[in-house]
C-alpha cells in the first residue's frame, strides 16, 4: 500500500493538524431563497491531535462538536481553514504533495452515535464490515476473513453473529459492529462522536473497555467527542472544550479537570452530579441555556452567561492565551493586559 | 407568588394522616399482542409519602417508566395491569373515565423527557396553562392567565410577561422543560410524575432543571416519582431510591446509603460501570451480558446470568426481599436478614 500507511514524520509530528477551521451554514429564506443568516457552526478553530492519544471534544448541543467531527471526516466541505495529516495537506489532488480524499477517509473513519442508523439494515453485519475493504480493492476472500477477525476482535463470536442483521442485534452489540467496520480498513485515526451516549451504564462500560483495548492492539489514535464529562475525562489525555464554535480551552486532561482556566470549563464542571447526597450542589453554576450559534455575542462569546464579564468582554474577542504546559485559554483574564480586571491572575 | 404555594390539598381527596401517598402492591403489567407477551413489571411494591421523592433507577427495559406510567393509567390498551395502585387513599384502577380526568392534572401531573412532544404546538404556553387551571378549577380565564403569570415566575422563565405568548417552538430546551414544569404544576397536585425531565438537556441546563424541581417540591410538599437512569441524578434529588431489573424492584433505600454502599450485586455493579472522576486509568468493572428478554420469565433471580457472586440456589426460586438494616430491602440471597 501506499506510503502513508506508514507513520512518516516521527511521534512528534501531529497525526492531524487543524488551523482556522471554519463551517458557516445559511439559512434559507425570503422570497428569493438567499441566505437570510448564518449559523456559525464552527467558527475559526485551532487544535492538533498527537500520535496515538486521545482527544477529548466536550461541549453542549449547538457548541460544534459534531460539526467539527464531520468536517475532520471530510464529510462536510471546509469553508476555510488548513488540515495536515501527517505533515500533508489533505485535498488536494497527490502530485501536488499531499493526500487525497479517498485515501485520507482509508487512514481516517468515524463511529457514529446512532448505531442503528449508521449499518446498512439489509446486509448481515459481516458484509457491512467487508464492504469498504472491497471498494478499496480488498479481495472478496480476504475481506470476509477480515471482517470475521475483527468481529471477533471486538467481542462478538463470528460463528455466533456474522450472518445477522442488525436488527437482530442489541445496541451494544451493533455499536461493536459499528467499531469494527471503522476498523476494517486499517485506519491511524477514529474518530468518535458520542459512541457510548445512547448506551445504558453497564454497556457502556463494556464498549469504553473495548475501546481502551482496541487501541493499544492496533496503535490507534482516537479523536473522542461527548457532552459527558467524566467519560472525556476517563478516556482522554487531552481536552479541547468548545462553546458556540470557537475553542474555549485546550490542554491535558489533568490541567482541564483539576485547573480550569476558562470560566465556560470552570461551570461546565461543577454542573455535574455531585455522586453524594451529602455534597449537593445549591446554586446552579450557570443561568440560562447557551445562545443561538446565528448570533453569537460580540467579543467573547461566553460573556452573556459569565460571572465575569466586563466591557472588555464585548469588545475584544480572546485570543488563546498560553498557561504553560499546552493548557491554553481564550479568555481576556488569561491574558496580562488585556484590560480585565481579573487579567493575568491565571497566567502561568 | 404565593397564593400557588399556600393554597390546601384538592377539598375531599386529602387522605388521612398516615395513609401513603402511594401504595403499589404487588402490580404487574404485560403488554400482549397477538405475536407476544412482554413482562415489562412483574411484582412491584412501593410507598411513598406525601413530600417525599423517590427516585427509581433502572437501565431500558427495566419496567420503570411502565411502573410510572401506571400511577396515572396512561398505558395503552395492549397492557394488562394487575395489583393495587392507590394514589392518596384512592383506587386508581376503579376510577371511570370522568374522575380520571379529573384526577390527571388535578391530583397527580407528570413530566416528560422530551417537552416538544408534551406541549401543544399549536397553542402559546399561557393558554396551555391557562387551559389547565380553567378545567380543574373552573376559574374565569382571565384568571387562568393571572395563575399561568404566576407559574411562569415561579419555574425562573425569565422575562415572563412576554412568554406567556410564546409558542413552544420559540422557547429553548431549557424554558421548554419550565414550561413544562409550569403547566404540570399549574392545579398544585401532591403528586408529580417525571419520566427522565432532565435526560435531554445539557449539563449546565439539567442542574438549573434538578435546583429547581428540588426547590419547587420542597415549597409545594409534593411527593415525587422521578424515573431516571442516571445514579448522579438521582443522588442530586431523590430521598429514597428503588432499584429496578426486569420489572423488579431489586433494592430500596435511602439514596446515601444506596450510593455509599449498595446491598445488591445489579446496583453494585451499576456503580462501578458508572464512570466517575477519579477512575482514570483504570480498568472500569462492567456486568457482562445483557438484560433479559421479558418475554418469558426466568424462574429465580433474573439477575443471575450476569451476577458475579450467583450460585445454583439463585436459579431455583425468586429471592425475597430482605431487609438487613431497617428502611433498606435488597432481593439477593446472599444479603443477610429475615426476608420481608
């Protein structure tokens, strides 16, 4: 196969890098059906995702995730922006030196959270997992043998399963389907959107077990994305916390959790249950629920529900500011100078 | 404000002192159509008393959305319901269509996950509640609209005045889900009925949506059935907790106690399958297998299959619930003290 198969740029060049991601969507209207606003989905975000970690995404419904998840797949064309894989653009056409779609989308698959939607219900779950090694040029044979390897592989006996369909199958289960078609072509990158989200605890467990293992079986890099938080922060080794499309915060998992910088990061976790009557929360962190992404606030686009806010809020957007450690914030209190009165309190 | 907090009980329907809120004994319900039969609850007891909130946990399929669905009679025509269901003092299952239409709404409200569904579209949300007030109080409408004001301030709509006009589209989830809530809440009935009302939001809306159910039912005394698969939850509202597996109540008890220490190997399973801070780099405990298929039920413990700690004892008859502390019960064998 081609070179890109291989890990080329070392351990140190990101697997994926991503500058100034942009996905603006119109909606439609008036009595010409021109665009009559714009929903922001993902707005001018900035992230790289190293070899063999996982990324943790987090962030409300409305913050881009999901967006972000499709375009990093290339299911959704950029608006703008620069995506390297393994230090190649990816897109343009190979003579030009980088990677094209099909073979990108070979290195690069998805698991999606509705696993029902996401197999084709008419194929036994074997042939649904052959399916893209055959497009790529896989022989019949080989294909079913893999598909077989990689059911069993993920915990399902192919004696037992390989000719059902998925309706004959329980969630749990089609979601291990579902990872082992994301597999089947042998890719560097998966990428995650809520897989366990639509699970009940006790499988859930099952299928975070099964995914911890799968990746250090096959040397994997994992991009994750839930709205949970511990479960980002039980899988992860870095977080990126989006709100309203842009990037609130990023860093390693321990300076998210233990040190939140940004004020978003700082409520979004003490809203979680407490798992102690005795330790209940009184007040909400936060009031209100996010805002439309068509008109997100000036300046920073949390100012509307934070605690914090000062006029400097409204007027400047943040830029990320850099507390040591790969831990970045975009908050005007990061930054020394910045004219917020609490500035530079969390500078490193 | 006020006058929705002080007004007494329902006239004629307050119950004696010392009767529950909610007896269930011994309920059943299959559904039965002409290719199957489910057992969705086989055998329920529950009380509750009048102010308190009991939450009952349970993955899909457990039987505790049937089990809630019951109090209020609103199961479909296929299900088969046996055993008592009293809610304050009265026999639900007697009532004939005219008094549980006044009892729905009146006495006992319910609250859903998904209020796009539960609200009307076609009518703003002060008519909605408006609406309510008129048919269980027979008050005029502009009164229903003076109460619908009030509700609206009271679940923390902000700017209330101006959403009385509000369609329930023009809302988001969370206002949706107070509205919700208001309209419920709307003839101040004893007992509310939630089926998972935070499952749908995020995280900063559902502990606004949690504060505030906590609240309302502290001020109005309500008693409260919570249904939720989530145990986070549940330790952020409930009093009491009831476990379900398989259309069975498999632990009841205070919820620090259940949290702290579960009895019953479903829920001590359930709790390490929960993933929490600090569990990091750890290897998560999980409950191997699946639940069962309610189609025909299993002759002991229906937990066994999966259950670590299972001997052959477990597979002969359906353990009792036992009670080794008071005010706790867990239906497992190897949990000490006299069956119940």
């Amino acid at each position: 196969m081609s070179s890109i198969d291989q890990d080329r740029g070392g351990p140190a060049q990101p697997l994926l890098g991503l500058r100034g991601l942009k996905k603006h969507f119109p909606i439609r209207g008036g009595m010409f059906g021109g665009a009559v606003a714009t929903v922001r989905a993902v707005d001018g975000i900035d992230f790289t995702v190293r070899k063999g970690e996982t990324l943790g995404i987090v962030g409300e419904s409305g913050c881009g995730k999901s967006t972000t998840a499709r375009l990093l797949m290339r299911l959704l064309a950029l608006d703008a922006g620069e995506m390297l894989f393994d230090g190649e653009p990816v897109g343009v056409n190979d003579q030009a030196g980088g990677i094209g779609l099909k073979e990108y989308r070979r290195q690069v698959q998805m698991v999606f959270q509705d696993s029902y939607a996401s197999l084709n219900p008419r194929l036994p779950i074997e042939d649904s997992i052959a399916f893209a090694p055959k497009v790529h040029g896989v022989p019949a044979k080989e294909a079913a043998e893999r598909a077989r390897d990689l059911l069993a592989a993920v915990g399902l006996s192919p004696a037992q399963f390989a000719r059902r369909y998925p309706h004959e199958l329980s969630g749990g289960q089609r979601q291990r389907v579902n990872i082992a078609r994301a597999l089947a072509l042998q890719p560097r990158l998966v990428i995650l959107d809520e897989p366990v989200s639509a699970l009940d605890k006790s499988v859930e467990a099952q299928v975070l077990n099964l995914l911890m293992d799968l990746k250090e079986k096959f040397g994997l890099t994992y991009v994750f994305i839930s709205h949970d938080l511990n479960v980002v922060q039980y899988i992860s080794d870095r977080v990126l916390v989006m709100y309203l499309g842009i990037a609130a915060e990023q860093g390693p998992v321990d300076a998210i959790y233990d040190r939140p910088a940004h004020p978003y990061t700082q409520a979004l976790l003490a809203s979680r249950p407490a798992m102690d009557p005795g330790k209940r929360r009184m007040e909400p962190p936060l009031t209100g629920d996010p805002p439309n992404p068509v008109n997100p606030p000036s300046g920073c686009r949390f100012r509307t529900r934070c605690p914090f806010a000062e006029a400097v809020c409204a007027e400047r957007v943040p830029l990320s500011a850099d507390l040591g450690g790969g831990h970045e914030a975009a908050c005007h209190m990061a930054v020394p100078g910045s004219g917020h009165s609490g500035a530079g309190r969390l500078a490193a | 404000m006020s006058d929705v907090l002080d007004r007494p009980g329902l006239a004629g329907t307050a119950a004696a002192a010392g009767t529950p809120l909610v007896r269930l004994s011994d309920l059943h319900v299959k559904f039965v159509t002409r290719d199957r039969t489910v057992h969705a609850v086989n055998g329920v007891d529950m009380r509750l008393d009048a102010g308190e909130v009991l939450c009952i946990l349970g993955e899909s399929g457990s039987g505790k959305s049937v089990t809630l669905r019951a109090l209020m009679r609103l199961l479909p025509k296929t299900a088969r319901v046996t055993g008592g269901i009293e809610v304050g003092g009265r026999d639900v299952q007697a009532m004939d269509e005219g008094t549980l239409a006044d009892f729905r709404g009146g006495d006992v409200a319910m609250i859903f996950q998904e209020p796009m569904t539960a609200l009307d579209p076609v009518f703003t949300i002060g008519r909605q509640i408006a609406e309510t007030v008129q048919r269980h109080e027979r008050a005029s409408r502009a009164a229903g609209m003076a109460r619908a004001l009030e509700l609206l301030e009271l679940v923390q709509i902000p700017s209330a005045k101006r959403r009385l006009d509000a369609y329930p589209h023009e809302l988001s989830g969370g206002l949706r889900q107070r509205a919700m809530i208001a309209v419920a809440l709307a003839c101040r009935p004893k007992l509310l009925l939630a089926d998972e009302p935070t499952t749908a939001l995020d995280a900063t809306v559902q502990i606004q949506v949690l504060l505030l159910l906590r609240r309302l039912q502290e001020q109005m005394g309500m008693g409260v059935v919570f249904v939720t698969h989530d145990l986070g939850v549940a330790g952020e509202i409930a009093d009491r907790v009831a476990v379900m597996y398989a259309g069975k109540v498999v632990e009841e008890g205070p919820v620090d106690a259940m949290m702290r220490a579960p009895l019953h190997p479903y829920p001590k399973g359930l709790l390490g399958a929960t993933v929490h801070a600090g569990m990091r780099g750890r290897r998560l405990t999980t409950i191997p297998g699946a639940p069962p298929a309610l189609e025909t039920l299993p002759k002991g413990c229906a937990f066994a299959p999966r259950c670590p700690e299972a001997e052959p004892a477990c597979l002969e008859a359906v353990p009792a619930l036992r009670g080794p502390v008071p005010g706790r019960l867990a239906r497992c064998i190897k949990v000490p003290g006299a069956a119940s």
